[in-house]
C-alpha cells in the first residue's frame, strides 16, 4: 500500500501528465469565438463534491451556502482552483415534490466549469432561502455588504486560488454589480445576465405602474419564502411553487436551523407593497426611510463598479425585458467588459453554448489563460430574422456606425390593412397639410397580451415563448402603417416616436408598438414604449444614456396637460430585426395595456388627439443599417 505522501505524489504527477496532454492538445486546435471554445482548456475532473455549510456575515447574520469542489477519481483537486458562486434570491437548493434540485440542475452548464476546474457555490440572500435574517427591499445595502463578505470568505478558503468570480440572471445579475460596487479585493470578474439597470424604470417605465410583473412577482417570492402561507396577492403562476421547499444545510441541525430562518423570513416585506406607492423617482420609503430608487438603484452605484475594475461580461435578449438596461450597463462600464444580446426571452437561451462563453470568460480573467476574448469586437448581437448562418453580428461601437436614421410620419389613410380605429398610414415624407390629426377615445380593455415580455420576467410562457395575435388590440387603437417594403431593411437601434397631441383630460398614457405586418396582413411584435403624458419633461441624465431622451420623473417636474397640443418624445426598447421586402411596418398607439401595465381609468374616458401636420408632425425616427454593412 502506498503512504500517504507517495499516494499524492503520484497524484500531482497524473495531474501534470494531464497538463501536459491539455498543451499537446491546445497545440494541435485552437478556437476562442463566440459559443465555441476548444484548445485552451479541458474537462480535466470527471466529478465534483457537494457540501452545505452556513457562512456568517459581518453583523452575525447567517447565510445558507451549497458548494460544490471538482473532483479526479473522487478525490479533490490537489492545486488551488478559482471560484464563482451566486448570491440567489430563489432558493440555492430545493426539493420540488420528490426532487431535489441544486443550482447544477437549473443551471446545467455549471457542470461544465466544475470539470474545468472551477468551483462553484450558491448562496441564499438574507432573508430568504434556507439563510437568516430578514427581507428589506430590492437591492438594498445589506445585501451589497453580505456580497462583499462571501467574496472574500471563499477566497480565503485554502483550497481557492484567490480568483473569485460570479454568475446569474436577473436578480442574480444585480447582485453582481452591487458586489463589485463594494469592491472586494478578490472579486475579478463577473457574467450578469439579464439585469435591470435603473430601479425606477423597472417599476414605473415611463412614470406607469408594471403592476402585474411586480405584483405576480411578490407573489412568487412570499410563496417561496413563507412556504405554506396565504398570500393576499392573486398569482397566475405562485401557485406552482406551492410544492416547493428550500433545503436545509447537511448536519443533524440543519432542520432546525432551517425552522428558525424560516421564522425570520415572517417579517420580510411584500415589495409591491413597497414600491406601488412610490410614483416618483424621489420618494420615501416611510418605513425604510430610504429613497428606494436612489439608495437601492443599481444605476446609482456605476462609480463603486467602474473603481473596482470588474471585468463584466453582459448578456441580453431582444425580447427581454431588460434589452435597453444591458446596452446602458455597457454603455457606462469602463473597465474590461463585452456584451451579447440574443434572440431571446427573459426565460430563453438558446442558439449559444452557455458554458463555452463562459468557460472563455472566467479563464482569461480567473486563470490568466490568453484566449483572445478581450481582442474580438465588444459586442456581438443577433440579428432577428436574418437568413441561416447570418444572424450573428459584431461591433465595437454602438449605436451601429452604420445607422442611417429615417423619419416615418403618420399620414392619414386607409391603407387598407387594418381596421383600426383610423387605418393612417406612415410615410416618409413630412405632411403638408397645416392641420390634420386623428381622434382617439381610450380603450381600457385594450392589451398587447400575455404572455408578453414583460410576464415572461416572471415565467408567463417560459415552455414556449411567443406574442398571441395583435389584430384584436390592433382594432382597439390608432395604426399607421407603411407601404410594402420595396427590400429587405435592417432596423438595428434605438427607434425615438415624437408625438404631438391634446386631450381635455389632464393626463393619459400613451403606448406605442412597432409590428412587422407580413404579406397575408399579419402583424408581429418586434419592440414597444410608453410614457405618461404628465411626466413629458426631460432633463439632464446623471449617466450615460445613449443620447436617449432621459426624465427624472420627480414630482416637481411633472406638468398636467394644458390645453394646446404638447410634444412627447421617447425612445422605444431597441431593437435589430430584419424586416422582410413585401412586409410593412406599423406603429400601433393605445391608452392603455390592459394586462401589463396599469393606467388609472377616467370616466368617461378621454379623447385623445393626435396631430400630424405640418408644424406639429407626429413621427418615428428609425435606425436603418446600411445594407455594406455585412
């Protein structure tokens, strides 16, 4: 038998012989591109070890952690590995019936970076899960300080090589970016995927309430972090987590513990509850006493992020319901960063390898490999409706260098595709007329649907997601719609509508939706917007914003309609979609999107105005892609 010493002998030297094979390999194929990875580094562990511990933060709460260390022929990894985790808000471990589930389940490709060599970890936030403590808010101060103290509490940990980095979408993202806004010495690098960028225009876009996302949401969460308690909050889809269950931590306490967490979370607050009194950018929280959308913004921390210097890797999806908020994190990062945006859902991913792109980044940034990632375009993004093998684009510079803005004015009609409650059409050139506009009396019934994007946030349509027919909402609203595209056109950008109306009412919503109408008369969604008329004025931004029209939606700046026609102007999320030749585009114009969004009924409901003349010529500015582009 041998002794112990000679056993790890022959261990390290398997482990170098490896080594050795991976270089003589890497030699012969090396490919570093977006979603492939070969050559650089090798699945060199064929297994890995769970454990499940609580981790005690700096002011004695305690927080439930799953870590799991890659394994060789069931023994640990004899040389120091890096290490990236997740600060979770939906249960780090869960048994769902009479399966038990881990981040390795929801998230599969974290097998692949466990056989690379990486370790992994996921931790409950406070106040919720299977850790102590109670839920205060959304994004608040506590949990940037928890973020901070794992961080370093995993680095220092004897079998950690000191390179720590961090993944996860959404909530999962924020906390990435409030983490490297605490700047722990050993966080370097960073994937957030699909995370929203200023709180505000998360919640009241626009100056609108997003009730049903918020509120479906707070119903999700009560469910998983009070199991078995009534909510007072109708939910579509909590329902489905009734089964559901957090793991306690290994040991014979880990029950216990869990029960005594569990009491805590009984005072964690309901976030709709928070946030739907809270109509303006600088309000109180009474009970906080916070400015939420100051304090507890991720926006409001882009100085802590840029001084750290994190390197971020962002992700985005066109039909996310954060596209804009991925292009503004990048668009206010310094430090090393890169961005893709797919043809993706808030619940979708697919079209990449995941754990490829990832691989890349976290071993250039955590295992010093030069793979090249930092030397290719910035941004890679797909172009939606391009042909087989030509979606993929790159740039360094966004917006596009290419873009060729391009006014379409409403004009009035038919044109003969839809009918609307005025059918205008939209053309390219300025009206002439020196009066002309469309009336419109406000739908409340009228909706863009569901699932849409934005409850697809909280899994509405997750097997399969997809916009259910138009026309009805279509019917209900005022359309202008362009002739048959003479060829196909790239749109790839930022759309700004500028609309001049009046109303008797002293305010109203106004949704605007861009649609690709086919060739049998079919419209399809490709991006949208909405402002409250009241909250029509701009003022400086205090970050990068693209050069889009930015408000500070503050309660001293919000103007009542006054008799006489006004100007709105606001960006719609952006987008990169190839319009078909033969196709049309549309803007469809609304009052209201019944079940996403909240706009406060009237009675009677007021009559909208909509001018398009020559002084007053409601439009939409596109960013079409010159064709030499690819």
């Amino acid at each position: 038998m041998l002794s112990p010493a000679r056993l790890q002998i022959g261990t390290s030297l398997l482990i170098v012989c490896s080594m050795v094979a991976e270089v003589g390999r890497a030699q012969e194929t090396r490919i570093s591109r977006l979603g492939e990875y070969r050559g650089y580094s090798s699945a060199r562990y064929d297994g890995w070890s769970s454990a499940s511990r609580y981790v005690t933060v700096r002011d004695r709460t305690r927080l439930a952690m799953d870590l799991f260390r890659p394994t060789r022929n069931g023994e640990h990894a004899v040389e120091r590995v890096p290490v990236v985790w997740t600060h979770h808000r939906y249960l780090r471990s869960m048994t769902l019936g009479v399966s038990s589930l881990t981040v390795l389940d929801t998230i599969p490709w974290l097998k692949e970076l466990l056989q690379h060599g990486y370790a992994v970890a996921a931790i409950d936030i406070r106040g919720t899960g299977g850790s102590f403590g109670v839920y205060e808010g959304l994004f608040t101060p506590n949990e940037a300080r928890d973020a901070f103290d794992i961080t370093e509490w995993l680095a220092a940990q004897p079998w950690c090589s000191g390179k720590v980095g961090m993944y996860g979408r959404s909530y999962l993202g924020v906390t990435q970016y409030l983490a490297a806004a605490e700047k722990p010495p050993h966080l370097v690098a960073i994937f957030p995927e699909m995370a929203p960028f200023d709180l505000y225009d998360f919640i009241y876009p626009g100056g609108i309430y997003r009730h049903d996302l918020l509120e479906q949401w707070s119903a999700i969460v009560h469910q998983l972090d009070r199991p078995g308690a009534s909510t007072r909050r109708p939910s579509s889809v909590a329902g489905a987590w009734s089964l559901t269950r957090v793991r306690p931590v290994d040991g014979p306490e880990g029950a216990e513990l869990l029960k005594a967490a569990l009491e805590q979370h009984l005072r964690n607050r309901d976030l709709a509850d928070i946030f739907e009194p809270l109509a303006f950018r600088d309000d109180r929280d009474p009970v906080s006493k916070a400015r939420p959308y100051r304090d507890w913004s991720p926006a409001e921390r882009i100085a802590d992020i840029n001084a750290s210097g994190v390197a971020v890797y962002t992700m985005g999806g066109w039909l996310d319901l954060f596209t804009r908020d991925a292009l503004l994190w990048t668009a206010n990062l310094t430090g090393p960063k890169k961005l893709v945006i797919g043809p993706w859902a808030h619940t979708e991913q697919q079209g990449l390898d995941q754990a490829d792109e990832r691989l890349r980044w976290f071993d250039h940034f955590l295992k010093g490999v030069d793979n090249g990632i930092l030397d290719e375009p910035s941004i890679h993004y797909w172009l939606m409706g391009a042909p087989e093998g030509q979606a993929w684009q790159s740039t360094d510079q966004w917006p596009l260098a290419t873009e060729s803005r391009q006014s379409f004015y409403f004009a009035s009609g038919p044109s003969g595709t839809i009918d609307s409650v005025n059918d205008g059409r939209l053309r390219p050139d300025a009206p002439t007329e020196e009066e002309a506009l469309d009336r419109y009396t406000v739908d409340y019934s009228t909706t863009s649907g569901k699932p849409s994007r934005w409850s697809n946030g909280y899994g509405d349509g997750a097997q399969g997601f997809a916009y259910r027919d138009l026309r009805p909402s279509s019917r209900r609203s005022v359309t202008y719609t362009s002739d048959p595209l003479p060829a196909d056109a790239e749109i790839t950008g930022h759309p700004i509508v500028t609309l001049w109306l009046d109303s008797a009412a002293h305010d109203l919503d106004v949704f605007v939706r861009l649609e690709e109408v086919d060739a049998e008369g079919v419209p399809h969604y490709v991006t949208e917007g909405a402002l409250r008329a009241s909250h029509r004025a701009t003022s400086e931004p205090p970050v990068a914003m693209l050069g889009l029209p930015y408000r500070s939606h503050r309660q001293k700046d919000i103007r009542a309609l006054p008799e006489e026609p006004v100007e709105l102007v606001f960006d719609l999320i952006p987008l990169s979609n190839l319009f078909d030749r033969g196709h049309r585009i549309r803007i469809t114009i609304s009052g209201a999107d019944a079940e996403n969004t909240r706009t406060p009924a009237q009675d009677p409901p007021p009559e909208l105005r909509l001018h398009r003349s020559t002084g007053r010529a409601s439009h939409v500015e596109l960013p079409f892609i010159r064709a030499e582009k690819r």
